[in-house]
C-alpha cells in the first residue's frame, strides 16, 4: 500500500509541474499538488 501511494504521489507531482510549465490548467493544478503532499504524508506517517 506505501508504494502505491508514493507512485500515486509521484505521477500528481508530475502531473502539476507539466501543468504548471506548460499549461494553463488554473487551480486544478495546484489542488494535484495538494493530493500529492497528502498522500505522501500519508505514507511517511503511516511507515513510523
């Protein structure tokens, strides 16, 4: 499950700096961001 949520992570971070760089996607870019830093809290959280 932890790795399934780093590769989920990942895949929205790439998904808001392609956006972010070369789109004008507007807030749905910033709310990817948001999903990435959550789930990889998640699982920092969840490993201690």
């Amino acid at each position: 499950m932890r790795g399934l949520l780093y590769i989920i992570a990942v895949i929205l971070v790439i998904g808001w700096a392609f956006g972010f760089f070369y789109a004008n996607a507007g807030g749905i870019i910033h709310i990817l961001l948001v999903i990435a830093i959550v789930a990889l809290l998640l699982g920092v959280i969840r490993r201690a």
